[in-house]
C-alpha cells in the first residue's frame, strides 16, 4: 500500500525534493552575490538578473532530468520552463524596487518573501505545461 502510493505520487516527491535544491540555490546565490558584489558597487538589480540567469538555468536542469524526466524537446520545454520564470522576473523588477526604495525593506528580504509565491505556483505551471506529456 505504501509502494503504490509513493508510485502513484513519485514526481511530487522528486519535485519536492528538487525543489527543496532548487530553493536552497535560488535562495543562497542572490544574497551571496549581494554580499560580494554590493561592495564591488553592482547595483541589487543587476545581481537580482545574473542570480536569476544561473537559478533558471539549474532548475530547468534538475526539472527536466529528475524530477519529469523527460526525453528531447529541450528549445520548447525551456521555452515554457522559462516563461514562468520571465513573467515572475517581470514582476519581480517592480516589486524588488518598490519594497526596497518605498517600503525600506532590504533587497535580501524581499527576494525570500517573493520565493515563497515562485515555489507554491511553479509545480502547477510546470507539471501542466513546462514539461507536460
């Protein structure tokens, strides 16, 4: 019984499991690089982009190969892996500067409170759509 079930669920437990990776990379690679290039004079923005290049970039790898495991069609998926990710990225370069300038809260805090929103809504988006069969 307890087979059948972790059969019948296994992509959310690889999900979460690459998700918990995922969140530990996106999560520590942004104020890591805010600490080391926030000194350097790089704007929190630019560090917001190249962190959210690299992020992307791990998690269609970890999406694709663990957790869904599917074969070929690498341009289309990514496309639609990427497209989650672009519309949050979008909103991101309103809400980051906003919470950050208007409201006074530090561009490390806003990335964590923003994450949680990413990661709820990214397994619906990818399950149905990304890397659907």
């Amino acid at each position: 019984m307890i087979n059948a079930f972790l059969l019948r669920h296994q992509i959310k437990f690889r999900f979460l499991l690459a998700g918990g990776l995922n969140t530990i990379v996106g999560l520590g690679l942004f104020p890591l690089m805010y600490i080391v290039l926030e000194k350097n004079g790089i704007h929190y923005l630019v560090v917001f982009f190249i962190s959210q290049i690299i992020c992307i970039s791990f998690s269609y790898i970890t999406n694709k190969f663990f957790v869904f495991r599917t074969k070929g069609n690498y341009l289309s998926e990514f496309i639609k892996f990427s497209s989650f990710y672009f519309f949050y990225f979008i909103l991101n370069l309103f809400v980051l500067p906003l919470m950050v300038e208007v409201f006074n809260f530090t561009p490390i805090a806003t990335q964590f409170t923003f994450s949680f929103f990413i990661i709820v809504s990214s397994f619906f988006w990818h399950s149905r759509l990304s890397f659907s069969r």
